[in-house]
C-alpha cells in the first residue's frame, strides 16, 4: 500500500502544478487591473504606476510567476493587496470556520444517503419510489443560491426560527446549541446537492448488487432481505461510493463559496469571493491552490478507504 | 406418499402474460438424486426458485410444492425463511459470483449457521471449520480467514457446498453446480456431491443441462421442454430406451468421445498459420509480476486443416486465439499468419491481411451489434474492406448457414441463440477466408443447437476448405469437428496428433487425467444392479 501511495506521489505533484500555472494565469487574464483598483478612481497615473512597481506587477509574467511559487515553496503565503497582512493569518482565521462548515455538510450529506439510498434501492415504483425521486431531481438541480435564499427567507425572516447569517458571537466552541443553531442552515443548504448525488449513486450501486448471485445466494440460506440489504450488499457498495464522495468533496468546496457568502459565514469562500470582486490576486491565487491541495489529498484518501474496504483490492487480484 | 422429501405436484409459474412452467410435478425421496433437466427456457430454474419463493415480484406462482407435510407455496416470508437454507438449501452455478467478495469465507458460514441456530461466536467457528473439512477443503482453519478471491473456482464450489450443508438441509437443490467450472473440477465436485449424499443422506435436486453430470449423479430424471414434463424416468431407463422423441434427441445431440471415424490426416505443406516459440504475457497489476498467458508454444495449422485447441480455463487457448486473429501481437516468437509475418506487418497491412482471417465468437449475443439488421451484421465485412455488390452477397450467405432470407431484415435480438451464431458464421465466412479463428462457438449452445451448428461448421469447412483453429474446453466437441488436436495447459503445449490419437490414447498424463474427468453420457454399468 505504502508502495502504491509513493507511486501515486509525482501525478499529484503535476496536478498541483499545472494547477498553479492554471491558476496564476487565468487571474493575469481577468479583465481589470489591481493597482488601479487599489489606487482608487481618483490616483494619478503616477501613483497607479508606484503601486504596481510596488506590488511587483511591472516585472515579466514569468518572472512573477516563479516569485509566487518560490515564496509557496518556502512556506511564505505572500500579502494581500488590500489588507496587507500575511496570507496565511487571514487563511488560518478563515479555516477553522470553512472545515466546520463542510465537514457538518459532508457529515449530514453521508448521514442523509445512507439512510435514502437503502430505502431507494428496495423501495420499486410505490409512493417512496416516487416521493425519492422528486427529492432527489430538485435537491440536484436547486442552484445553491436559490435554496439559500428560500431557506433564509423560511426559516430566518417568515417563521424566525434560525438567524440569518453569521457565526455565534461568542465563538464556535463557546455554546454548542448556537453553534449548532447558526451552523444548521449552511450546512443543509451545502449539504443538499451532495447527499442528493449520493443518495442516487448509492441506491443504483445497490439496485445492480440486488442482483448479484451472492444475494440470491444469502436469501437461499435463509438470511432475512433486510440483513441482506446492510449486511451484505451495502458492505459491497461502499468502495465505489466512497469514490463518488472523494469526488463530491470538489462540489462542497465549490459550494462553500457561495454557501459562506449567502450566510455571512467568514469562512475561506467568503475570503476567495472578497478577493474575487476586489482583485486581491494573492489571496485568490493561495485559496485556489489550497483547495486543488485539499482535492488531490481526498483523492488520494479515497484511493485508500478504497483499497481498504475491498480485499480484492488489499489482499491482490483473482487468480 | 407421505415420506418423500418434496412433492411438487401442478406448479404454475407466469411472468406477466408469458408462462415459464405449466404444471410441473415430481417427487424427490429422502436420499434421491433427482435431475431436472432440460435446454435454455424449459423452465427448470424457475421451477426450482418457485419451490423456495426465490422469484422476483413479478412472477405469479400457482399449484403446490410441499415439503413433507408442509406447503411452501403461498407460505409466507418467515416460514419460508425458516426452511431457506434450514431444510431446503442451494446451490449456484458460478461460485465466482455466488460468495459475496467481501466477506471472508467464516464470515458467510457463520452467517447461515447463526441465521438458523442460537451458536456463540467460537461454536459458529468450530462449525464452520468441520463444514470446510467436510467438503474436502485442506487446512480449514486457515482457510476460514481467507477471501473468496484467494480460492480457485474448485474450492470456491466447495465453500459454496459447506454453506448448503451447513444446517443439516434435508434437499439440497444444487443449480448447474458444475458448468461453470473445469472438467477435471467438475469430477471433483461431482464425487464431493454422490459422497455427502452416500454419507449424510441427503436428497438433491440437480439443475443441470449436461447429460454427462445427469448419468454420472442422478438417480431419477424428469426432462423438461417448455415448462412442461416430457419423461420422469429412473437413470437408467431414460438412457436406455428413453419413451419420448424428445428425449432420444436430447441425448443423440450430446457430442461423444471416440465417436467418429478417424479423419484422413491433411497433408499440405502450405501454412494457414505458424506459431514458433509464442510468448504472450500481461502486465499484472500493482507491482506483481507480468502472467504468462502462452508461454513458448509453437504450433502450425495447414491450409484446409482443422486443428481443435483444448485445455482447461486458464491454459491460453483464447489469447493464443487472439493472436492468431492478428488482434494481438506475440511478446515474443513469431506468429505467421497465411504466410506473413504478424510483428512485421503494419497496423494498415495487418488490416488487408483481416480480409483473409474470419472470427467466430463464443456468444453470439453480444457479439453482434443489436442495432444493426441481420443484413448489416453480415455485410459489415464486405463494406468494411471494399467488396461491391454486398446486397448480393446476404441471401448466399444466408442460405449457406441455412437461415431463410426472411430473416435479412431482422434483429439480433429476435433470432433465437443457434439462430444468432449462424449470423455469426455469415459474418466471418462473408470475406471467403482462409483460415476462421473459432473460440468456443458452441459453448453457449443448448446441446441440440450445438449438435446442428457443429454440423453446419462441418459441412462448410468441407464446401470452402477452409482452415480452422477450433478452441474448446469441451474434448467430444473437438473431437467431432477437428484433424488434429492440440492439449494446452498452463500455456505450454502438452500434447499433440491426431484426434483419435490424442483423444483416445492420450499420452501425456494431463491429456489422459482430462479424457477421463469428461462425464460419460451413459450412467456407470455398476450401479444398474442396484436398482
């Protein structure tokens, strides 16, 4: 396993380059420039021209290109533009607030299709059949803004049950009950397109181990449909979902961006979508490569869970 | 009456408007082996899930099975789930895909046992390891911690048969509990199966399509055909002189060793292919070492020559096959294939050269597109190389398969499985080639329609005079069709000559273990005392 993990070790390595180069150039190629953003309507282009030599983004693409991956090599983030601090204090601030986030989302998400997912498989054509089938179908096509939104106007303004936005003033760790209260909406409205994706993957991954010989096998033993069910066929249907959940992780971090800036939550989206809108490309740039990091490491995770999961796979192939 | 094990007496089984078994009924005796037998479609599998309400919801079953006093059909699910595995267990087909591939071996034992019995976890053990003793599997203990995986199909079978027997069943319905395997495990699980019945008393009912396993197991057989009972006869009298016309063709169709006079040998010296000092391997996966699949095989066929390649799952017919279909090249050695040299032609010569090479495969089903007519399936060749007037080409060829020309304009999926390798026939005889790769092209065949195609491939080999490599696992069918043959095993070639030669005084020791593991489709004088 150690082996086949250091195999694995220089694909990831060129992933996260070509994400780099990716990622520096298509901030270059963003229409709109952050010195005259920075310098505000009113500078003379002298001023423009200071902060750009200021910022370094007079010299040679290339050249500011391998500045930045140089300072990532040596563990130096860079500053922002704007609030000129170190990047990698505005990310730690933001990070603690973006993992609860989506491990509470991703946490509901596989709650959510475990409990779905068997009902669907074994419930054919009856009213579950169908009631599962226009959840699913409007959890994946609802754009995250749209839920946020209905779920805010529902639950924050009409009824007044949750707050809006925002995270506990006492902090995340001081009462567990706000936290939870500030935390739910967020992480149901990230969670929903995911446990939904889920939810169908692993309804149909057990619908086709249904008709594998090994349950007819089980039922023929005298083992009971339900323990055929979670005992037998879920256990079989987990390494390939785990899969599919490796790559729905990419979908909650997409998500997470919009997700923090719906709820005001001060996570790394609402960072990514500030610097966004205000050109700050360090930032921007930082996050980006964070979560290419954070998606190559799931992969890599999955892989393993996978390995683990299936002795076929561990133990090494059929003879 | 009253001390038979199971009495089915008009059981009627429909999906939807179809009905799959129209009253069948027979009875099994405590400590009977009794057969049910039949082709594809005759209802024999439905009849026996019927019994224990193993069908999908979409079948509607009438009439009565009844185990000793007991009614099983209609019963409901926790009845049935007490006799499930308690006093009715089964056994599958494919051991492959039978045991769940993530569970241990212990694990699914001791799933069954505690499903039905109140045992301690260490009891479920014990039980589990004199289970695996039982059906002959060595070092059970060791074995209890293992995958399904780390087995050979043999064994797979085996664990399989311990997990049938695990709570003292009174019937085991053993389903096609060999066709899956090799010959020569095939007679191991076949001795596992007359052992236990000898030993424990335990009454079977075997599925099965193969008159070889009926003789060398059954005590009694009923022959189905379309849902229907043709004969319930003892072994011996089915045999003998079977009642029904049905059944007399049923067992004139069964391909027999040592049946056919031997073939004048072909003597050419030109090639139709040459193999020298072949070597094929595949990587293997994740940092083990490659397989050799061929390992240094050097082996030639004649122009007009039919050479029959046996040997056992694994022995590298198929991908010798493939190679000498040009669709896979040597590691190393050298292939000729009609006189050119396989690792020197380029992919478009080795094009040109496919007009001259035809290929049958082993299911028709699949290996013609769905989408396309019959007519396109057999024209595709023709198109694909250039060959003008195709339209005129269809009704010749289809007439030469002995299919009407009605059926041109047909689907696959509406021929019936002998219907669909005629098709298949057409296809790779469309170009007039020299020399037609056959793998495994009847194996997929009931033993009539096997009977009819080996016919049909006899009678055009002798019209067109082309060359044939035959590949089979099944030795009467080689041995009905082929001039020469050549045993493979492990991907060396064991033995090779003549087909009587080979096939009735083998030399090799691996060749004589092989002819004697093949069922003999008459049932063992010995026992006929007895009854």
């Amino acid at each position: 396993m150690t082996r086949y993990l250091l195999r694995r070790v220089p694909s990831a390595v060129a992933v996260l380059w070509l994400a780099s180069v990716l990622v520096f150039l298509v901030l270059r190629a963003v229409p709109g420039d952050a010195a005259s953003a920075l310098a505000g309507p009113d500078a003379t282009p002298d001023v423009v021209a200071a902060i750009r030599h200021d910022l370094g983004l007079d010299l040679p693409v290339a050249e500011q290109y391998a500045r930045w991956v140089g300072g990532l090599l040596s563990a130096d983030l860079g500053r922002s533009y704007l609030v000129g601090g170190d990047i990698a204090d505005l990310v730690a601030d933001g990070l603690a607030n973006t993992l609860t986030l989506t491990l509470a989302a991703l946490l509901l998400a596989v709650l959510v299709a475990l409990v779905l997912g068997p009902l669907w498989a074994v419930s054919r054509g009856g009213w579950l059949d169908r009631a599962l089938t226009a959840f699913h179908t409007a959890a994946v096509a609802l754009p995250t803004f749209a839920t946020g939104v209905l779920l805010i106007l529902v639950f924050g303004v009409v009824f007044r049950l949750l707050p809006t936005g925002g995270v506990p003033p006492g902090g995340l760790l001081d009462r567990v009950d706000i936290t939870a209260q500030y935390l739910l909406m967020p992480a149901v409205c990230l969670a929903l397109p995911v446990s939904a994706v889920l939810t169908g993957f692993l309804a149909e991954t057990l619908r086709a181990e249904l008709r594998q010989d090994y349950v007819l096998t089980a039922l023929a033993a005298g083992v009971s449909r339900r323990s055929v069910v979670f005992g037998h066929t879920l256990r079989n249907a987990l390494p390939v979902t785990m899969t599919a959940l490796g790559l729905q992780t990419g979908a909650l971090l997409g998500g997470a961006v919009l997700v923090e800036s719906i709820f005001a939550w001060p996570g790394l989206g609402l960072l990514v979508e500030q610097g966004i809108t205000r050109r700050d490309y360090p930032v921007v740039q930082v996050l980006l490569m964070l979560s290419v990091a954070v998606f190559v490491v799931i992969q890599l995770l999955t892989d393993v869970a996978h390995a683990w999961l299936d002795p076929r796979v561990r133990l090494g192939g059929a003879r | 009456m009253t001390d038979s094990v199971l009495t089915v007496d008009g059981l009627t089984v429909d999906f939807g408007p179809t009905p799959a078994v129209r009253g069948v009924g027979f009875r099994i005796d405590p400590g009977e082996v009794v057969a049910l037998v039949g082709e594809s479609g005759s209802g024999k599998s439905v009849t026996a899930r019927a019994v224990l309400g193993l069908l999908p919801g979409t079948a509607t079953v009438r009439g009565s099975a009844r185990l000793g006093e007991r009614e099983l059909i209609g019963a409901p699910e926790p009845t049935l789930r007490q006799v499930r595995g308690r006093e009715v267990s089964m056994v599958f087909q494919d051991p492959a895909t039978a045991l769940n591939p993530v569970f241990t071996i212990g694990r699914q034992l001791r799933t069954t046992l505690r499903a039905h019995r109140r045992l301690t976890r260490a009891q479920a053990d014990a039980e589990a390891v004199r289970l695996l003793d039982l059906v002959g599997i060595p070092d059970p203990a060791a074995r209890t911690r293992h995958y399904p995986h780390q087995l050979s199909g043999g064994q797979r079978q085996r664990v399989v048969i311990a997990i049938a027997l695990a709570n003292d069943p009174r019937l085991i319905i053993a389903d096609e509990p060999t066709t899956a395997l090799d010959v020569t495990v095939q007679a191991e699980i076949l001795a596992l199966l007359r052992d236990l019945r000898d030993r424990l008393g335990t009454a079977i009912l075997l599925i099965t399509h193969n008159m070889g396993v009926v003789a060398e197991l059954a005590d009694r057989v009923v022959v189905l055909r379309d849902g229907l009972v043709e004969e319930d006869a003892p072994v011996h009298r089915l045999f003998s002189a079977p009642a029904r016309p049905y059944t007399r063709l049923l067992l004139d169709s069964v391909p027999r060793l040592g049946h056919r006079p031997p073939a004048t040998p072909v003597t050419t010296d030109t090639d139709a292919l040459r193999l020298t000092d072949l070597v094929v391997t595949y990587p293997g996966g994740r940092g083990r070492p490659d397989f050799r699949a061929v390992d240094g095989v050097t082996l030639r066929v004649g122009r007009g020559e039919v050479v029959g390649l046996v040997g056992e799952s694994g022995s590298g017919k198929s991908t010798i096959g493939r190679v000498a279909a040009g669709l896979l090249r040597p590691t190393s050695g050298s292939a000729r294939l009609l006189d050119e040299p396989l690792e020197e032609l380029s992919r478009r010569d080795l094009r040109a050269a496919r007009a001259r090479l035809g290929f049958a495969f082993q299911d028709p089903g699949s290996s013609l597109d769905p989408l396309l007519t019959v007519a396109e399936c057999i024209a595709e060749p023709l198109r694909i190389h250039g060959v003008d007037g195709a339209t005129h080409r269809i009704p010749e060829l289809l007439d030469a398969v002995r299919l009407p020309a009605t059926h041109a304009t047909r689907k696959p999926t509406e021929l019936s499985g002998g219907q669909r390798q005629r098709v298949g026939l057409a296809r790779a005889l469309a170009l007039h080639p020299d020399l037609l790769v056959a793998d495994e092209p009847t194996s997929a065949l009931d033993v009539s329609v096997q009977a009819a195609i080996l016919e049909l491939l006899a009678d055009l080999q002798r019209d067109l005079g082309f060359a044939c490599l035959f590949i089979s696992h099944d030795l009467a069918v080689v041995d009905s069709l082929a001039h020469r043959v050549i045993v493979l095993r492990a991907g060396k070639v064991e033995e090779e000559g003549p087909h009587d030669e080979v096939l009735r005084n083998p030399r090799a020791d691996y060749t004589r273990r092989l002819v004697a593991a093949v069922p003999a489709p008459a049932p063992p004088l010995t026992a006929a005392s007895t009854h």
